[in-house]
C-alpha cells in the first residue's frame, strides 16, 4: 500500500497519520511535543516520531513511505523548507525539512503552516470539498486562515496570506500581540472570549466553553459577551468576502465546537452587514483537530505529484 507520513507538530502534542493518496488514515498516532525540556529536544520528539512512523509503514505494508508532510506553527518559509519562528516551541530558522529528510534516509519532505495546511485538508477532504473557492477561519488561542483557491491555498507574496486574526475590526480596541490595536483575535479568539467571561462572571477560571454553556442557560451577561465576539467575527468576515468573494467561510477550532450557538447568530451577523456582496455559507469544519496532519499528508502527495510531472 503507497503511503506518505502525515505529522502536525502543535504547542504541547503532535498528531501523526499513515495516509494513502485518496486522503484515507492507514494508522494514526499521537505523542507530547515535550517543549517543557527545550527546543533541542522538541525537535528530537519530531525526528523520532518521523521515524517511527516510517518504520511502522515497512512493517505494515512492506514498504517504505513514498514521502513525508509536516505542519507546524509560527512563522515558515515552505519554498525552502525553514521553520523560521515559533515562540511556543522557541525555535528560530531550523531546517527542519533537511532535518526530516536526513532523519529519514533522503526521503522528499513537504513543510506546510499548520493553519494553512488544517485548510488545505477542509477544503480537499472536509467540509470544502468541491468547492472553488473557500475562506478557512480557525478560532483558537488566537485567529488565522487560509485561503482556498482550486483545491489549493494560497499563501500570498512572503508566506502571510489569510491571517484574517490580524485584521482590525476596532480601531484603537485592545493591544494586540502583533503590535496593533482592535485585531480580530483579541475580540474573538477562544481566548478572547475566555478573559470577557471571566471578568464579566467575576469566575478568573471561567474560559470560551463555559460561556457558551451560559449562553445557552440564558445568561444574560454571557449572551452580552458572546455577541461582542460574533459581532466582531462577523466584520472580518464581511471584509474578507468583499476583499476574495469566497462562496464559503469554513470555521473551525475550539469556539466552532459550540456548534449553533456560534452558527446561528454569526450567519445572522453576517447577513446583516452584507450590502452588495453576495452572501457566503458559513458552515462549520468537519475535521476538527486532525485537519493540519491530514493537510501535512496531502502536501507530501503534492510533493510527488510535482515532482513526477517536473
């Protein structure tokens, strides 16, 4: 049986995949990212698992993996294979695919950005599929997207296409991470949305999940809080279909859970501030948190594909 190895390298844990050329998971696994013992040894963890993976495919099929894909996080540059910048994993300019390569004996190597690759996945094999055009929102820690283009992403001129998190929805609203005041993400991310319930419940440890919970008990301060982060989510939205005109937004992540608490008012939301535009269907993700190992596997059959047409 042909196979790629499929590995997303997130925050704390990685989610790993054996996957034929239809999309279809042969084997999955998962491992810590081990990031509380360092940067070296998080990328030892990486290797290891690659390699793991690789001699689990010989034993199986009786044979070795065609190619590898690998996701992470942060700042990345694909055409030369360098996981630039990840603060959580506190790594700068590691050549991971010569890394990975080496590791697994001269295989080709894909490296992806884990957002851009969840959306490359949603949009071949989820909740995308078929469709031509389509926006990839991920609600997280933080916010960030992909934009989907005839079955691929594009990743724009220097790597930073569809970081809808980062575009301003209040100008001079909260300090962002990267500098600016009023993003997206710190009005609408998970996170967000946990720091407004809390101070608004008066509970430090209350977080996104509950406030939907309260949301739907009827919770007054909660509704207050929830609709902040739609409305908000809402205007990017409503930006980004005038900017790329997708005939469909793709949500996932952690808030997305919330399933028709945050569908129903959000293409409400949306509805609303459309003027010319035509309107998109807003529909939830379908591969939840195995999108970006999946992605990683698709860009190492994309790898060959190029490669046997080259």
């Amino acid at each position: 049986m042909k196979h790629v190895i499929a590995l997303d390298v997130g925050g704390t844990g990685m989610k790993a995949a054996l996957l034929a050329q239809d999309g279809s998971v042969l084997s999955e696994a998962r491992r810590p990212t081990g990031r509380e013992q360092g940067t070296d040894a998080v990328v030892a963890a990486i290797l290891d698992f690659a390699a793991d993976l690789a001699d689990e495919g010989r034993a199986r099929f009786g044979c070795a993996p065609l190619a590898a894909g690998v996701a992470v996080p942060g700042t990345i540059d694909e055409k030369n294979g360098i996981a630039v910048f990840s603060a959580n994993l506190g790594w700068r300019d590691l050549p991971l695919r010569k890394l990975l390569g080496e590791r697994l004996g001269g295989l080709p190597v894909a490296l992806g950005h884990d957002v851009r690759s969840g959306g490359l996945a949603e949009g071949r094999i989820g909740a995308g599929r078929g469709v031509d055009r389509f926006l990839f929102v991920a609600l997280g820690t933080g916010i960030a997207g992909a934009i989907g283009i005839g079955g691929r992403i594009e990743a724009g001129a220097h790597g930073y296409g569809g970081e809808i998190g980062h575009v301003v929805v209040r100008p001079g609203g909260p300090a962002c991470g990267c500098g600016a005041r009023g993003c997206l993400e710190t009005l609408a991310s998970a996170s967000a949305v946990s720091r407004a319930w809390a101070a608004a419940s008066g509970d430090p440890e209350a977080d996104a999940a509950a406030c939907a919970v309260a949301v739907e008990a009827g919770d007054e301060r909660a509704a207050a809080v929830w609709q902040n982060a739609v409305d908000a989510l809402a205007d990017g939205i409503v930006l980004a279909q005038s900017l790329l005109d997708p005939s469909t937004v793709i949500v996932g992540g952690g808030l997305a859970e919330a399933g028709d608490t945050l569908f129903t008012p959000l293409r409400s939301a949306v509805s609303k501030r459309l003027t010319f535009q035509m309107p998109p269907q807003v529909v939830p993700a379908m591969l939840r948190d195995t999108a970006a190992s999946l992605g990683a596997g698709l860009l190492a059959w994309d790898l060959l594909s190029m490669e046997v047409t080259a």
